[in-house]
C-alpha cells in the first residue's frame, strides 16, 4: 500500500508540473505574440516583405525597439504549424540589415538557454543582459523551448516526451542569426542554466563546429556525450544544488528526468581529456570558490570548473558574477 501510495504521489506531482508547464508556456507565446504585434515586418530593397518564418539567409523581422540602446527583435522557426519564437538583443547602432551594411564590425554571439519551467523572457531578465549587450557589444539570443523545456537527450520533459529536436531548432536560429551582416559566424557562444546547461551540452556535442565554447550553469553532461572536436568549457555549480547534485547524489529531480545526475567533476575530466587536455586540472580559490582549471590543452581551448557557496539552484550574482564569468570566458569582456 505504501509503494502504491508513493507511485500515486509522484504521478500526482508530475501531472501538477505538466499543467504548470502548459499554463507558463502558454502566457510565454502570449509574451511573444504581444512582442511581435508590436515589430513591423521588413521591406527589402526590392519591395518585398520578408517574414520570420523564412530560414536563412533572413533575420528576425523588423526593426524591432530601440531600449537603452539596445535593440530588441524577435524571430520565430517554423515547424510544421507552429512557430517558435526566440528574441535577439544586439546594440542598437550595430548593422542589422543587409540594406545597412558597409562597416567592418562583426560581433560575437551569445545564446542563452533557460532552465526547465523558466521562459527566454525570464532569463533574459535574470541578469543585466541588456547592460552587457549595448556595454561590451555582442548579439545575445534567448530561443524558446517547447513547453518551457528542452529535449538535451536523456532529459527533460515535456520536450523529450514530444520529441522535440532542439538540436536542429538550435541550429536553424544559428542559421538566421549568423546571416545578419553584424556577426561575426566565428565567435559563437553557447550558455544555459540548469536544462539549458543540459541542452548546451548536448548541442555543443551534436554541432561542435558551430560552437567556440559553452558555459554550463547548474547543469550536467547527463548524456556523457563528448566533442567531436575542441570546444572550451567553463561549467559553473554551486553547492549545496538540490535540483542538480554536484557529486551525483540521488534528488526528487531525477525522477522528472528519468536518468540519475553524474558526479559534475568527472564529467568535466572527460571532457577536457576528449579536448586534449592534460588529466589533473590545477585548482585555486578562496572564501569557498573554486576554480580548476586544465592545461595542456590545444591553442585557443580551455577547460575550467568554478563551484561557489551558496547560490543552491538558482543563477549565480553572488559570490560569483554569473554573467560577468560568461563574457569573461568567452572573451567577449575583458
């Protein structure tokens, strides 16, 4: 009766966290649409109306608005009948249409993956990404998961219950993104927090030559996946993480991605060895941060761990910078 009473409990659980996923996305494509109600469609020299549903070589449509000296745009992929959207922030002086074009300026990009339940609206406001955008000059994209999720694999549902192939979803903005005459298809970045640390994972697995580096936060190499080719690491975990073990330990989330969590620091062995870097990382830090970081590796490719106290599941400002950590590692800031 009591194993029957728990089945019960988790399939209650898990039925309640459905309904909350469905009802957030819901409220996420009303963000959108509202968003994209307010973008005027672009007219090319020609005199036709370009759409966001075009694949490359278009960008998002529009001008979009001008905030703080960012603009903000939204574009959407097609699948099928549904449109999934993403948003781009990028300066707003920076060239953004072919009609534009003339300058020499080509700026990295920065996609951002939002964790399980969360939208790409929330984590573009979980840190100043707009500051950073119009400060250190870079194209930062928040994709939309289905259902506030991403299909990375081994996890996480809704997404991996549908099917969903984020990877080619993924690829398909990068597609649009790297079209537009500011960026720079050679410094493309890949961030996420906790699924989308996950999904970064396993895109930079799938597409290493679309990606320079990647910065896991509060996630896990959950399908043990390795580059094909280098791709810098920094994985940033802090302790104690009840959603996402540090050391593998079993949690309440394993139950909604159906694969235990592996112990973080020997996923990060494994990817430095597969990067060609050398076994042992030197490791420094002080007031409970630290950092381990492997040498030996190819030119232009580092592997690094950053654990920190007392963030638990949620994105670091204290007392390590998150984003600043991010554009640090990518050389995006200096």
């Amino acid at each position: 009766m009591a194993v029957l009473l728990a089945v019960c409990t988790v399939l209650a659980v898990a039925l309640v966290a459905a309904v909350v996923l469905l009802v957030r996305s819901g409220s996420t494509t009303d963000e959108a649409v509202a968003e994209s109600s307010t973008t005027p469609t672009s007219t090319s020299p020609e005199g036709s109306t370009t759409t966001a549903a075009v694949r490359r070589p278009e960008a998002p449509v529009g001008a979009g608005r001008v905030e703080d000296g960012v603009r903000i745009q939204l574009g959407t992929i097609s699948e099928g009948i549904v449109q999934r959207p993403y948003t781009v922030f990028s300066p707003a002086d920076a060239v953004f249409s072919p009609a534009d074009a003339g300058t020499d300026e080509r700026l990295p990009v920065v996609l951002v993956l939002h964790g399980l339940g969360v939208t790409s609206q929330a984590i573009s406001r979980e840190a100043d990404w707009r500051g950073a955008v119009a400060a250190d000059r870079f194209v930062a994209v928040f994709p939309q998961g289905v259902l506030d999720s991403w299909n990375a694999g081994p996890c996480c549902p809704p997404a991996k219950a549908l099917g969903t192939d984020d990877v080619d979803f993924l690829t398909r903005v990068l597609d649009q993104v790297q079209a537009r005459p500011e960026v720079d298809p050679d410094r493309t970045y890949v961030t996420g927090f906790s699924n989308g640390g996950i999904m970064a994972y396993t895109f930079a697995c799938a597409r290493p030559g679309r990606v320079t580096a990647i910065v896991p936060i509060a996630g896990s190499n959950l399908s043990g996946c390795d580059p094909k080719e280098p791709v810098s690491l920094l994985h940033l975990h802090g302790d104690p993480d009840f959603v996402v073990p540090f050391n593998g330990e079993p949690t309440l989330s394993q139950l909604v991605s159906g694969v235990p969590f592996p112990p973080v620091p020997g996923t990060i062995v494994d990817w430095a060895v597969a990067d060609g870097c050398n076994l042992v990382p030197a490791v420094s830090g002080s007031g409970g941060v630290t950092r381990s970081t492997w040498s030996g590796c190819p030119a232009g490719v580092s592997v690094e761990l950053l654990t920190y106290p007392g963030n638990e599941h949620s994105w670091p400002d204290g007392p390590v910078d998150g984003l600043d950590q991010v554009l640090r590692f990518f050389g995006i800031r200096r």
